[in-house]
C-alpha cells in the first residue's frame, strides 16, 4: 500500500497444523497476532500503510530480492518487511526493532 509516496510491505507465511488443529507441532510461520501486532506497530510509529503479502498465495517474482531470500533460506527468512522494495528486515523482529530499521532506512533515503 502507499502513503507518503512509500511501499511497505511484510512478507510472510502463516504458520500452519500439519499434525492437526491442537497438536505443538507446527511448521515454520507466523501466527496472525504475530503479524498483525508487527503491522499495526509499524503503522502507529510511521504512519505508513502497510501490505502484507501471504508468500504462499502470491506470485513474489516482482519482488527479486525476497525471491532470493526465500531461494537461500526458506521460510527462516520472514517475515521479510521491505520499503520501496529494498529489503529492510528479515526474520522475526520485535515490532520496536522491526519500527526502528524502517526509519533509519527513511531517514536515509529521505
């Protein structure tokens, strides 16, 4: 999404139940707390809209440099949180440290 001529997106999967719904076994994701908890932090403290794309049910060749990530390390590499789709994040960051990397990447792009 944009708001002030940036995009920001999270990149993500959801974590899922392979062994069935209550079980402890679980694939690697993130839980829709998780996400949405990093996604409104991050608009609260930027006032950026943010975007968060399912890896699982989006086509992400328009986006090299996650395709990349997601070739070299899988899903230990999301969330991928980018702006203007250079990579500013990678893997699972505190909401604060997720807010932090976004405005030194701001600041520096200005």
């Amino acid at each position: 999404m944009t708001t002030n001529n940036k995009n920001v997106r999270i990149f993500m999967i959801p974590l899922t139940f392979p062994c069935g719904t209550g079980t402890t076994c679980c694939s690697m994701g993130q839980s829709e707390e998780e996400i949405q908890s990093l996604k409104s932090t991050i608009e609260k403290e930027t006032g950026y809209q943010i975007e968060v794309v399912n890896v699982m049910n989006s086509d992400i060749s328009n986006h090299p440099q996650v395709d990349q990530l997601l070739r070299s390390f899988g899903a230990n590499a999301l969330p991928i949180i980018t702006l203007d789709d250079e990579i500013v994040s990678i893997g699972a960051p505190l909401p604060e440290e997720a807010v932090s990397a976004l405005k030194e990447r701001m600041n520096q792009t200005g």
